[in-house]
C-alpha cells in the first residue's frame, strides 16, 4: 500500500529519515535503505538538511525508487528560485517521486557554506501554492504545462524554544495547511514526556500530525539538547537513565522505541531520525515492534 493511501486512510504512518552523501559514494545510503524495505511506509530524504552541502534530494530519492522503496522528497526555499523549485518539482515527478515535503530550512549563517547567498525568492506557503498550481496544469506565471503531476504535499512544524514561538508556529502551518499542504511533521520528539503536550497542541490543524523521533545517541548529545534547547523537554530523569546504563546506545534506542510506541494513541504516525546511524533504524523498530 502507498504512502498516499495510508496517510488518506489515516493509518499510523511509519518514516524514515535518510541522508545523502556528501560526495558521490552511494554504497551507504543504498545498504541502509535496502534494511528497512517493506518496514517503513516511506524514506524520507532531506536537501542538504542543517546546512551541510550534500547530493542532492533528487538523486537520492531516485536512487531508493529504483530500489522499490518509496521516497519522501524534501523542498527548501532558501537555495532556489521559483524556477529552479518548479522545475525540481516536474523533475522529481517524471522520475517517480510523488510524495514533497516543504521543509524549514536551517539559516546560512550555521551551514559549512556560509557565504552562499539565500534564494528565498518563494516562501513556505508560498512554495506549496506553487505546487497546487502546477498540479492544476499551469507554472505560477500562469503559462499551461504539457501535462501535470500529481503531489502528496506536506509541511513541517518551524522548531520552537517558547510557547511564543510554537504559537507562531502552529499559525504558519494553519497557513501551509490552506495552501495545500495534507500533513504536518513536527520538529524533533527526545521521549515519551516530550510528545502528550506538543500532539495536544497540534490536534486543531485538523491533518495527520507525524512526530519526529530523534535518537539519542550518548549522554553528552541528550546534555548538549537539554542545554541548548529549551523546547526539547529532556527531563533531568531520562539524563540520568541514561547516564546509569550500561549500555548507552541501547538505551537510546529503547528510549526512541518508546516513545514511538507512546506515539502511536495520538499521532499520525512517526518519522524516525538518527542523524548518521542510518544503521540503527531496522534495531529501532525491531525494538518498537514494527
């Protein structure tokens, strides 16, 4: 069954993040992404996610079709223009790519490029509007296209450290939702604790709410979260189990396996990220029973 009919029949939608090489080695992503064939609702392939220049989302995503795993293709606005996204989109199409994520993007300033100049010649709403627009056979100059495609749209949760934000935020996504957009994917979700307030909150944007679900890879990563942001609810309990493990990459993947399974009463499904341990995704679901 596709991405599009589950997500249509609300199933509880399993993801998974994967990232491209930064260089042309392919061996890699094509490993781990044969591992979870048949275990996953679809891959999901960011466009040189937190500003690292990578190959691009295109490609990787062509290259996983061409293994029979359906991908999920990001789209930023801070590196194209109109054209160059419109012609991305009718691209990513035509090589069986069919499910788009319009994505927040991480400012240049943070990226290992950071003298490249922002496009943003678009923005979030924007971008999906566009997409609309084609998928109604025309570009958004209005000129007629020789056929048009057709899109599964979603959009992404802006990451927030204050009620404040996430309230700016959820009225972004209310905004990116009237334009087109079927789902929202939310930022980062470290446990169980973290996810009851966060999916209370979104249950208004009336569309499927898939939580991301970071892996915690050590101690040092869930103190540097704990620190540096507020809005990750990383309680000073789950610090200490897993400072008092024995085993502290299992404990992570117990941790990310729990809160998926805590996930699945109340959200519409989940996107696992593990940032570089592509590897540990088959022991994640192994552990969350999926």
């Amino acid at each position: 069954m596709s991405f599009q009919t589950r997500l249509a029949a609300k199933d509880f939608i399993v993801l998974a993040e994967m990232h491209t090489p930064k260089g042309i080695n392919i061996s890699r992503l094509v490993n781990d992404a044969s591992r979870l064939k048949g275990r996953v609702d679809a891959v999901v392939i960011p466009d040189m996610d937190n500003g690292i220049m990578r190959m691009s989302a295109l490609a990787g995503g062509v290259l996983l079709q061409q293994q029979g795993i359906e991908t999920i293709m990001h789209m930023y606005c801070r590196d194209r223009n109109r054209m160059a996204l419109q012609g991305d989109a009718l691209a990513a199409h035509v090589l069986g790519i069919q499910n788009i994520i319009v994505a927040h993007s991480t400012d240049m300033s943070e990226s290992d490029h950071s003298d490249a100049k922002p496009v943003n010649d678009l923005d979030e709403t924007e971008l999906i509007e566009s997409l609309g627009t084609l998928q109604k056979g025309k570009d958004i100059s209005g000129f007629d296209l020789d056929g048009s495609p057709d899109f599964s749209i979603g959009c992404t949760l802006a990451p927030f450290s204050s009620d404040e934000e996430l309230a700016a935020s959820l009225t972004a996504a209310k905004a990116q939702i009237a334009a087109g957009a079927t789902y929202v994917v939310t930022p980062p979700i470290y446990s169980e604790e973290g996810c009851s307030e966060l999916l209370e909150k979104t249950k208004h944007l009336g569309v499927p709410v898939i939580a991301t679900v970071f892996l915690i890879k050590s101690l040092a990563i869930a103190q540097y979260i704990a620190n540096s942001e507020p809005g990750a609810k990383i309680s000073d309990d789950l610090i200490r189990r897993i400072r008092k493990s024995s085993n502290r990459e299992q404990e992570g993947i117990k941790i990310a396996a729990e809160t998926i399974l805590a996930l699945k009463e109340n959200a519409g499904g989940v996107l696992i990220q593990t940032l570089g341990w592509e590897h540990k995704l088959p022991d994640i679901l192994e552990a969350a029973k999926l």
